[in-house]
C-alpha cells in the first residue's frame, strides 16, 4: 500500500520565506560595506535609531540590540548559566538575525543581545550588519549552495545550545540545521563560542543522514544518569514511503571548537512518527529524566502552522541499540496543545534550570487568531513541569509567597466570574484541555488587602473522570478539590489563597467546562468574622412538604443554630434530594435579586449536597429556589458577624487518607483527625477550613463531621456528603475544633456506610 507524503515535506513547503530587503536597505548596506572597506571596522554604537537596517519576517519586528522582546519565536531553545546567573533563549531566524539570542533572570522578561566589537580581520560577516547576531554566518567556507536571498543566504532551524566540557576546558556550542541543496534537504552543524550568548564561530558539519530530505531540529541531552551527552535529532523520512522519525546519537567535545560522534557509538532509534493527532510529524525532540528516573522523551506533533501542533511525550528504555523505537507513548502521547489564550504550542525544548528545576520553552499562536503570518506569530511561553497525581502539568504563574496575615470575612455576590462554556472570563470558548493549568485573574474583584477567596465551582462536560484541584498558583497540589465522572455536573465550595497578582489557578486531570461563582473574600484589613456552631439541621423538606418546580423557599436562619440577631452571613450545607429530573437549587438573600449561579445541581432521585456561605437578609433569613421539584435540607456549620475567628490560610495539605493509613472506614465508625500541630494548623486554633472526600462508597449513604468534643447521638447527624455506591464526592465546610484534654486539635468524621476518607486541610481560625 502506498504511504502518504511525507509530513515533514509539508511542512518544509510551507515553511515562511525569507523576505527580499527593501531598496532603501540594500542602499544601507552598501554604504556600511564602503565605511567597513574604509576603516575596517564598524562602531557599534555608530548609528542613529532612524538609520537601523530593520530587516525582519512578516510580523515579526526587528530583533533590536539591549531591547526587551516579546514577538515571533519560533522553535526555542532556552539554557541556564550558572556564571552569569542567567538564562539564555535562541530561536530559529528572525527579526533581522540568524539566530537571535536574548537573557533573562526571571523567565518573563526577555531582553535581546547588545552588540559586540567584530575584529576588523573577522572572516565571518553576517550579511545583514547585525554584531548582536548569535550566529553571525552559520555555513562553513566553501559552502556552495544559497538560498538566492542576499540578506539571508543560508536557511537555518532550531538552533539548540549547550555547555561541553573535556580534560578541564568547556565552551559553548550551537547545533542547527542548515539546507543544503535545492530539493530541501538538511543537514546539522555546529558552531562555538567562550560566551553563552556568543558570537558562535568556525561553524562546521556534523551528521546529514541517508534520507533525501536529510535531518533537522537538533538537541542536546546531557544526561546525568550516566554521564554521556547525546545528540538527538530528527530524520526528515522518505516522501511516500515513511515518515519522520528520532533518532539520538553520543557526542564527545574533542577541542574548544569542535565535538565529535563517541568512538563507537551509533545512532538509537527513539521514535517514529505516526497517525492520529501528529499526522505524521514528531520533530523538536528534547529529553530528560523526570522523577522516576526514566530518560523522557518530548517532542512536537502536527503542522507547525495549525492550532493541532502540540507537545508529545514518550517514556524510553535503556539509551543502547535497537531495531525498533525505545521510546512508548504515555496515552496517545499528546500532552498539551493549548492553553488560556495560546494554541498551536510545541517546537519545544526542556531545560534544568536554577536549583535544577525543570522547564519546558515552547512557541506558541494567539488563542482566537489565524495560525499563520502576518496576522499571528509564534512567541515565547517557558513553564515550570510539575508532577501530579494525574500526569504532567505546565505553569509559568507564580504561586503565593510567605505567610498570609489572618483575615476576615466580607460575603460578595454571588457573582460569577467565570464560564468556559461561553467565554466569560477567558478568550473561547473551548473546555480545558487534560492537564491544563487555567489561571483566573480576581484582582477587579479584590483588593490589596484581600488574603484569600470563596469560590462555588462547577465542572460540566466532563469526557473522563478525573478530578479538580484549586490553588495558589505555583506547586500544584497534591490534594482535590472536587471530583468529577462524565455526563454529570459536579460542585464544590473552596477558600484559596491569592498569589501576589490576586490570582487562582486551576488544574484539571481531564478536558471539562470550568464554572467559577465568587461568593467572599478574607481579607486581612476586615474585622467582620467567621464564628462556628456545632452542625445542626434547621430545615428537612422530608418531613413536610418537598419545594415545588420553579419554586423558592424561606429559611428563616437568626435565633436558630447558635446564630444570633444581626449576622451578616451564615455558613450552610445545602442538599437536594429525591429530585423528579437534573436541575440546581439556588440560594441567596432573601429579598434581594436571584442570582443567576448555583449553588447544588443534582440528578434525578440522587442526592446532591454543597457548602455555601449565603448573605442573611435584615429579617435573617435565606431563600433557596429549585429549577425541579425536590426535597431540601439546610445544616448550618456557622455564621459571619461582627468579630469572630479570622482565617489562617495555608496550602491545601492533606493530613488524612484512610486508603494509607486506617483502610476502610466502617458503617457508624467515628474517626478522629488530628489537625493542628506540625505542617497544620496552628496550635489553639477553634476551627478548620477543610475539604472531605469519600471514594469507594459501598453503599448509599451520607458523611458527618463535627467536633470531637461534642459528637451528636448516633441517628441525629448533620450530613455534609450524600453518597451513591462506588462514587467520589468532595465537600468544603468549617467545623470547630476540640481545644483541650484528648481531643485537642481534632475533628471526628462518621460515614453511615463504609467508605474511604479524605481530609485536605485548607486553613485555621484563631
């Protein structure tokens, strides 16, 4: 049968040409050309700004010398150095340079190379005057084929740089492509500098392969495991007969200009391309080993002009000798293509940076526009990787720093703030991709002084089960805080800390919807507080008459519960149960305008339950409407006044598991869970934010938490989970905590039938 075209000669034909200099350039350049035939050298400060030669790609700007950058990018390469306490990035050629190389401290402001003194006797002019030129002239001499372009020669991809050392000497090297001949076909060279940001001189050929359109997008993989340094790279394949594969062979630095294939040493065969998502593309490889030690293969996929193009990722075998690939795909292999606001993200390369930490640098397309120039361009993203529970996950948001002070409590809203499903608070409308971080921006709706919020969240469209974790940014955590399956709408209420930009991040194991309500605030300037009450029911549609369709009930709330006259707030687990079809409850202050959020949204005859903290109207009371009839019941967990207990936020901590510690909870067992001390909350704290979860339900039936010191009789609970057999259900509540004698620093759970329990702590109240 007879293949299809080769994907990478796509992609060469569709790669952006170089563009001709205009007249007014070609004019400046003779005349640099007569000044540097008169003096023999160029100042590089000589010239006015409205004299520059600008010569660039469709929008891509000139890559100005000492000026912060932040347009077209493509293919990067990032490095660290330790010397210079810098990082370094290279991209295939753009604005006006072969290969522009530009710094960073911080991987967010990048600032383009100034430029260097050449020597009057430099044999290696770059075409177009630019002295911040990484590589300045990246053929060798004697090099016979060009492009035709007088600006640009020679056609260059990827650059990739890394530090070599041999017998006590090191330099710096770049590996790129370079196209040979006329049909398209490529080779790899090298070239060496003293400095990470060069120049990179005595370019030289190292490998060409037996393909006909040869290899591209060189990468250095310096692996500590063993101590040897691998070239990996790309076979471009054979049009009609097979497609794209990678390859990586060790490479030894024989002199401070040249390195050399090991003595020995031949060519691992790591992956080919294949169907589905890559269409026949993997291009862009870079490697490393993640946490359990395996040499990790990333790699680009698709067309690099189409939001398809994405980030693979293989796990390989031993680095020796195969007939067939080392490398497995993890899944179908794809593991992010987009992200809030980005699209088309790949031509990557992973790097150690600072302290060893890992990164990954992609390019990416605008979220929203044409993938193609010059509408669009491919610009600079590096994030973190992280290892979760669920996989691999990519942030560059910053996470919250230092100790946050303690906090009151201001209600707001409800409001929402977020929708994916119709682009409120994002750039589409598009569900979040497995694994993907969303970052939600609050600072219009916080202030200054704002520590933490309260946030209803909703997942919907689920297309596999998986779970949700809200945070601080930075490090995600290793703890849930709702869990969804597919075809259902799951809720949970959760306080999390603000980074220092008032920001949240979002993290979902699997592609879902993300509904996002604000409902408060702590904010560290506000005396107004929280003040638990031991859980107690105040209202149960079951024993009287269930609330009808398109129906509101009147919760009257102050004088009951511990709450007294002139709360502003309360805290409550509101349950639907017994439903006649999927729908939602509501609640809100009575006398005010319904909201247009959720609160519960449940399934027919199925129970469904969820945390609220709901504003009390000035006769005390909530109202809670149902979009179907259902049956209703209220547990107030606390109230907002005044003064009370200001919150401690910290990192969601998960300082209790049944799964690793007690196993299966019993039907009617009590549980007591230590939660302050150590990695917890503070000693002496009166009550605990936390978030429970029960998996692996065995039966029907409901979770109850409360202070140790005051366990209520068995048949008399408050339930803050109503479970189905098998299911995963999280809820977020307050629950006092006992203060002194053995039940100090503690809260007691009890399931009605057996299950597994979890507590992630999330804060505590002094």
């Amino acid at each position: 049968m007879t293949k299809p075209p080769s994907a990478p000669l796509q992609r060469l034909l569709r790669r952006p040409p170089h563009l001709g200099r205009t007249f007014a350039g070609l004019l400046f350049a003779l005349v640099v050309i007569l000044v540097v035939a008169a003096v023999g050298e160029v100042s590089a400060g000589a010239l006015t700004d409205a004299q520059q030669f600008r010569p660039s790609f469709v929008g891509a700007p000139y890559f100005a010398p000492g000026q912060v950058y932040t347009q077209n990018f493509p293919d990067p390469d990032v490095v660290w150095d330790e010397a210079t306490q810098k990082y370094y990035a290279f991209s295939t050629t753009t604005g006006g340079v072969y290969v522009p190389v530009m710094s960073s401290r911080d991987l967010v402001t990048w600032t383009a190379r100034s430029n260097y003194s050449p020597d009057p006797n430099w044999q290696y002019v770059n075409p177009n005057w630019q002295f911040h030129d990484a590589l300045p002239d990246p053929s060798p001499a004697g090099s016979t084929w060009t492009s035709g372009d007088k600006n640009f020669p020679d056609q260059l991809w990827a650059p990739s740089v890394a530090k070599l050392s041999v017998n006590g000497s090191s330099a710096w090297f770049m590996f790129y492509a370079l196209r040979v001949d006329d049909f398209g076909r490529h080779c790899i060279f090298y070239a060496s500098s003293q400095a990470p940001d060069g120049p990179y001189l005595a370019p030289q050929q190292i490998w060409c392969g037996d393909s006909p359109l040869g290899v591209i997008d060189p990468y250095v993989f310096a692996d500590s495991a063993t101590g040897k340094t691998w070239l990996v790279w790309e076979d471009q394949g054979k049009p009609g007969s097979y497609w794209a594969s990678i390859f990586a062979k060790e490479i030894v630095m024989t002199s401070r200009q040249t390195v050399a294939f090991a003595p020995g040493s031949v060519p691992i065969y790591l992956l080919q391309a294949a169907g589905g998502w890559e269409r026949g593309v993997t291009e862009n490889p870079s490697m490393a080993r993640l946490s359990d030690g395996v040499p990790t293969l990333f790699y680009s996929g698709a067309f690099w002009d189409s939001e398809d193009y994405s980030l693979g990722m293989a796990k390989c075998g031993p680095l020796q000798f195969s007939w067939t690939p080392i490398c497995t795909r993890v899944g179908s292999g794809q593991v992010m293509s987009r992200r809030q606001g980005k699209t088309g993200i790949g031509g990557s390369s992973v790097f150690r940076g600072a302290g060893n930490v890992l990164y990954v640098a992609n390019h990416y397309w605008e979220e929203g526009l044409d993938p193609s120039y010059p509408g669009n361009q491919r610009r600079l993203v590096v994030d973190r990787i992280f290892e979760t529970p669920g996989g691999l996950t990519f942030s560059n948001e910053p996470g919250a720093t230092g100790v946050a002070a303690a906090s009151g409590y201001v209600p707001v809203g409800p409001t929402r703030v977020l929708d994916t499903r119709s682009a409120l608070g994002t750039s589409s409308t598009r569900s979040l991709q497995p694994g993907e971080v969303f970052v939600l921006d609050l600072s219009k709706q916080t202030t200054a002084t704002t520590t933490s919020v309260t946030l209803n969240v909703t997942v919907d469209g689920a297309t596999n089960s998986g779970y949700l974790a809200a945070y601080a940014c930075g490090d995600p955590p290793m703890t849930s805080t709702l869990n969804y399956v597919p075809g259902a709408v799951s809720t949970n209420l959760v306080t999390v800390r603000l980074n220092a930009s008032r920001k949240v991040c979002f993290y979902s194991q699997s592609s879902t919807h993300l509904i996002v309500d604000l409902q408060g605030q702590y904010d560290s300037s506000v005396s107004a507080a929280i003040t638990p009450v031991t859980p107690t029911r105040i209202l149960d549609t079951r024993q009287s008459t269930a609330v009808s369709a398109n129906s509101q009930v009147q919760v009257p709330i102050t004088g009951r519960a511990g709450v007294p006259v002139g709360a502003s707030a309360v805290l409550v687990s509101i349950t639907a149960d017994g439903a006649s079809g999927s729908g939602y409850l509501t609640a809100w202050q009575c006398g005010g305008t319904r909201p247009t959020v959720s609160n519960v949204n449940y399934q027919s005859k199925l129970p469904s339950g969820n945390g609220a903290i709901i504003p009390l109207s000035p006769g005390g009371s909530i109202c809670i409407y149902s979009l179907l009839r259902t049956n209703v019941i209220v547990d107030v967990f606390g109230y907002v006044g005044s003064s009370g207990q200001r919150l401690n936020i910290s990192t969601p901590t998960r300082v209790f598991d049944s799964r690793s510690s007690i196993g299966l909870v019993s039907g009617g067992q009590t549980v007591p869970v230590q939660v302050t001390g150590a990695g917890k909350a503070a000693v002496g704290s009166s009550a605990v934010e936390v978030n429970i979860t029960a998996t692996d339900a065995r039966n029907s039936g409901w979770v109850s938490v409360f202070p140790c010191s005051n366990p209520p009789a068995p048949g008399s609970e408050t339930s803050v989970l109503n479970l189905v057999t098998g299911q995963t259900k999280a809820a977020h509540v307050v629950v006092p905590v006992g203060r002194s004698g053995p039940d100090a620093g503690k809260i007691c759970l009890r399931a009605q039938n057996a299950t597994q329990l979890i507590v992630d702590l999330s804060g505590g109240y002094s």
